[in-house]
C-alpha cells in the first residue's frame, strides 16, 4: 500500500510575514510547503 500523505514534494514557497495568533503576534519564517490538495482516503 502507497501511502500519498507523506510522498508530498515542497513544492511551495511561503515568503516570511507576521501574523496574528491565540492574541499575540508571531514572525513565521520563510519556508517551503506542499502544494495544497484536497485530502483524500483509500481504505483498499
């Protein structure tokens, strides 16, 4: 069985920028992420 979850390539890049969370402002780091899927489930 092939499991796609985990065989996502970062393929994304995410630029650095400041966001808003649980009431405090954090910095989020440059970074490169999955293109986003819809997630689906094969349960053969």
């Amino acid at each position: 069985m092939h499991n796609t979850l985990f065989d996502k390539t970062k393929s994304v890049f995410v630029r650095a920028y400041i966001r808003f969370r649980f009431g405090k402002l954090e910095n989020v780091c440059q970074h490169w992420r999955s293109f986003p899927n819809q997630l689906t489930f094969n349960f053969d």
